[in-house]
C-alpha cells in the first residue's frame, strides 16, 4: 500500500490544505496527515481543536476519500513520524516560487535523515495559491470575513463567525 504523510501546523486548516490533501488522496492509497503538537511559533487553536476542525473538514469536503485518510498529532522528527506510519513519502504543498526555496530545504534535510522517505510537492490550486493561515488568523483577529479562507470547522475558532454576505 502506498502511504504518505502530510505535516504540518494546521493553525489553523486553510482550503488550500485540503486541496492538497484531496490531490495526494487521488496519488496515494493512505494519506496521514500529521498535526504538529508543538510548531516553533506558539500555536492559536490547541492541538486537540486542529485534530477535531481537520477530521471534520476532511469528512465534509472530500467525503469519497475521508476513509482513507487519517488525522493523527506528532512531534518530533518529521522523518521518525513518517517511519512510524509507514510512510515512504512526505507530501508538502507549493503556492508560489516564494516557498520552493524552505521547502526544498527541508525535502534535502529530510532525505539526509532518512534516504528511503522521499518528499512529494503537489501545486496548490490557483484559486487557493494566495492563501496562508498566518494571514487568515490575522484577518479574523481583525474581524475581517475569512469564510472563503477556511473550511466551516475552523471558523468558530479563529475569532469570527462572519459569513461572507
Ligand atoms: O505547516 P508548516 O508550519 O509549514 O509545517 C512545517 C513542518 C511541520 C512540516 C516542519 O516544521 C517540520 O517538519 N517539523 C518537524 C520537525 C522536523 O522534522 N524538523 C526537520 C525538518 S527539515
């Protein structure tokens, strides 16, 4: 079986994610999708609320493939997370030129961690390639209408209700 991890913080999940979790579903027979506990920058919603808004946007947006896809917490490596699961790929997903350069950092990284793990880009789809979680939280936070942003679970989690209309 073919499996492949998708890592990330997920602060929180944005369309563009699960555009590229719905891609690697369409490559891959498993997709893990890995929630960071502990990202580098102090995560807003817990670990928990990225687990519970990433299974229920999943099993509402890609309904077909949400059975074969899992949603699981780690920490640590990358790599160790991916050997736990038996993945021999680490999907990551490219909006723009800008992120090529730390993605293909990391991807070099990784494989010098781990050689038999190799890393997939998916290109995001243009309509979602503008979209960051950074800059949604610091929209929401700022009362602005994310609803074209992030799936319908996140949004109560991010300081807003607001529906576009
Ligand atoms: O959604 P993000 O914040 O862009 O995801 C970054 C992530 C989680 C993929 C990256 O920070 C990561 O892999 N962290 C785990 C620690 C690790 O393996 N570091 C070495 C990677 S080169």
């Amino acid at each position: 079986m073919t499996v492949a991890i998708y890592p990330g913080s997920f602060d929180p999940v944005t369309y563009g994610h699960l555009d590229v979790i719905g891609r690697a579903a369409g490559v891959f027979e498993r997709v893990v999708v890995g929630v960071l506990a502990n990202p580098r920058k102090a995560p807003l919603l817990s670990t928990a609320e990225r687990l519970t808004v990433l299974r229920t946007a999943i099993d509402e947006t890609l309904p077909a493939a949400a059975p074969r896809i899992d949603v699981v917490a780690f920490d640590g490596l990358t790599v160790d997370f991916a050997r736990a699961s038996g993945g021999h790929f680490i999907v990551r997903g490219l909006r723009a030129v800008s992120d090529f350069e730390s993605e293909m950092q990391m991807a070099h990284t990784n494989r010098k961690l781990a050689a038999e793990v190799d890393t997939v880009f998916f290109m995001t789809a243009l309509e979602h390639a503008y979209l960051s979680s950074t800059l949604v939280k610091e929209i929401a936070l700022l009362g602005g209408d994310v609803s074209a942003m992030i799936p319908p679970a996140a949004r109560g989690h991010v300081g807003t209700h607001r529906t576009v209309g």
